[in-house]
C-alpha cells in the first residue's frame, strides 16, 4: 500500500489531485460520472447489438414465453443486462449527461 508523498503522486498523475492546476472536487465527479455513463452506454449498445444478431440471423423468439433454447435463454440474459444497465444509466443521471453526448444514435 502506498503512503504519504508517493500516494498523493500517484492520485495525482491519474487526475485526482487537489494540486493540479483547474481541478475541482466538482469537475471530478462530473468527469467520473461522464465516464461511468460511457462505460455503461456502451455496453448497453452491445447488449441491444447482441440482442438483434440473435434475432434476425439465429430467429431467437424475442417474447418473453418463448420456448426455451439457447439463443432465447441468451436473449433473457441479455434483456436481464440491459435492464441493469439502464439502472446504473439512471443512478448517474444519464438524461443530464446525454444532452452533451456527441455519438449517440438517439440524436441524430
């Protein structure tokens, strides 16, 4: 474990550090929740890609009751990922942050 002077260096090198020139404890965690947000969307465009390959080229049956196999237990899985995903999305207010997301789909 780091201690003292080297801890602060390192915390410091990755952007968290109180010395650095511009840094608020503000501007951090809005960068960190612009990040977690990222990180969630994307997996969450992989999850709804995954979900549309199932479908359309291996004819999983997207409803709920469909018979077991494995590309509809996949598809659960999946549709069980993405409800978790739009959670976390929620818990670091997404709606705030997409106004700003230049890549996203939904905007153009």
């Amino acid at each position: 474990m780091l201690r003292g002077a080297r801890q602060r260096e390192c915390r410091d090198s990755v952007g968290g550090g109180a010395g650095r020139a511009g840094y608020s404890p503000h501007s951090g965690r809005h960068r960190a929740g612009t990040a977690i947000y990222q990180a969630l969307k994307a997996a969450d465009e992989v999850a709804a890609a995954l979900q549309a390959h199932l479908i359309e080229e291996h004819k999983a049956d997207p409803e709920r009751a469909a018979a077991q196999s494995t590309f509809t237990n996949s598809l659960k899985l999946l549709r069980q990922a993405r409800e978790r995903l739009g959670q976390g999305l929620r818990a670091v207010e997404a709606g705030t942050i997409a106004e700003s997301d230049q890549i996203s789909l939904r905007n153009q």
